[in-house]
C-alpha cells in the first residue's frame, strides 16, 4: 500500500511510524557553512535517522557555477538522487540539524522545482526527534541505485536578471531571509562579497521568526500569517525569498506553500551573487 505524505510538513511522531514503510525515503540534508569548521557528511557519519542518507547540497550542484549549490541540471539531478536510492514514486522527507535552515527546506524546493511534489520537511528536525528519544543510527546507509526522473519547473527560481528587471516593475515581492545586522550591512555575510546591505525594495523577515525556538517546529499557520503581515506581505501576491546563497529563504518558502502561496519563488544566487555582482545595487541601514 502507497504512503501518503500528510502535507509539505510531516511530524515526528508521523516519521516514527512510517520508518519502515518501503516508499518512504529520508534524507539527512545538514549543511554547514565552512567557517563552522563542521560539516554535514561527518555529521551524518556521527548520527543520524535508521535508515537516511545523506544529500549534500554542494555535491548536488551546478559544479561549472563557481557561486554556492547553485542548482544543477535537471538530469545530473536525476541521475545524484537515483544514486541515493530514490526512485520514482517514492515519499521523500529531509531534515536537518537547524529546523530546516541547514538545507532541508532547499532540498524541500528542489525536488518541487525538479517536479516532484511528494516530498516534506521534518518539523522540529533531528534536534527534536533526538529529544523525544526515537531511534538514530550509526551504521552508514548504502542504498540501492534507483532510477529518478526530474522535469525543471522554472516558475520556483529566478536568477540575478529577472531580480534586476523586478527592481523597476516592482511585479514581484522580495524578502529576506537573513538576519536584521547582514540585511542592513551592519555585519559581513559568510560568503566573499563587494558590498553588504540588501536588494533594494526587499523586506527583512528572519527565517529564525517562523520558528518556536524550544521545538523547532515552525509556528502555527496562523503565527505564519501574522509574521508575512507585520512584514508588509501580501501573501496572495508573488513573492521570492533570499537570502546568503538560497539556503534559509527555503524555509520562507515553506511557509508560504503551507499558507497556500505554491508558486513563490527562491532567487538562487541570493547575496552570494548580488553582492559579488559590480552594477548590482544595494540598499543599507542609514
């Protein structure tokens, strides 16, 4: 019998009981930035969910891209995920060490770009499943090589042209994921940049605020709602979230597909290109 995923968010307890269902995949997504002098594969190695296997957004990446995980083609992304062991059909749940902001909610949104909708994040992640004692894992995975197959939906991405021509339409709102000190240029991002600040006519809505911080689960749908609205959103119009390098703008997006916006969108280049760019504007604190 096919497992039915509950919604873009699956709980702990719901994960528990499903472990062993045959087409239910889990991938343990952690990603840390390299100044942490941590990484998510030695993590993973350490421990992690019976039976999950590691995605490493780096790896499944744009290689020829010199910016961070830009996304990659469609068939290298078939191709990285069937390796994986997932194949068609599958119900995929990633989780992470941070609540989704340590890349599950980006490898939530790329299996959606890549047309694959039967995917979930783990709300509350590894840090609450460990504090509710359910069962993690040393022993390393070594799935069985699968055949995946992925269509590009450009609809979810935009890229640094389309963010320059969104500057006068105006056609599309622009949030931002970082904290308050990096979207005023009051802090240095963690990746090499010409200049600090954000996208002009962007808002600030730290992915931290759409979290309960003794859980790690996200806040009720209604607390989303509120949060996108004292930010200045209209969340039935479009949106595109970003961030350091379209990892925590995920999480955005997230909230947004549970509050019933599924096409916002996620500038991939995020800060790591805007920032780098020369004829790219940016806005700061006065």
């Amino acid at each position: 019998m096919s497992t039915v995923l509950p919604g873009p968010l699956v709980s702990t307890d719901w994960l528990a009981e499903h472990l062993e269902a045959p087409d239910v995949k889990i991938l343990d997504c952690t990603w840390l930035h390299e100044s942490s002098n941590m990484d998510g594969r030695t993590q993973y190695r350490g421990r992690h969910l019976p039976g999950s296997v590691h995605f490493d957004i780096d790896h499944v990446a744009d290689k020829s891209n010199p910016l961070p995980h830009m996304l990659p083609p469609a068939a290298e992304f078939a191709k990285k995920v069937g390796l994986l062991g997932i194949a068609d059909g599958d119900k995929i749940v990633v989780y992470d060490r941070l609540c989704g902001g340590a890349a599950a909610a980006r490898v939530w949104w790329m299996f959606r770009i890549f047309g694959y909708p039967d995917v979930a994040v783990l709300d509350g992640g590894y840090g609450k499943w460990v504090k509710e004692k359910k069962p993690s894992d040393m022993s390393p995975v070594r799935p069985e090589p699968k055949t995946f197959t992925a269509a590009f939906n450009p609809v979810l991405v935009r890229n640094m042209g389309e963010m320059i021509a969104n500057l006068s339409s105006k056609a599309e709102q622009v949030i931002d994921a970082r904290g308050p000190a990096k979207y005023a240029g009051t802090q240095d991002d963690v990746f090499p940049v010409k200049k600090k600040g954000h996208i002009p006519g962007s808002v600030n809505l730290p992915w931290g605020d759409l979290i309960v911080e003794e859980t790690g689960v996200l806040v009720s749908p209604e607390a989303l709602a509120a949060r996108f609205a004292s930010a200045g959103i209209d969340i039935t119009k479009p949106v595109v979230a970003t961030c350091a390098s379209g990892t925590i703008s995920a999480v955005l997006l997230l909230a947004l597909f549970i509050l019933g916006n599924t096409s916002a969108a996620l500038y991939d280049g995020s800060w790591a290109e805007w920032g780098l760019a020369e004829d790219t504007p940016a806005a700061a604190a006065a």
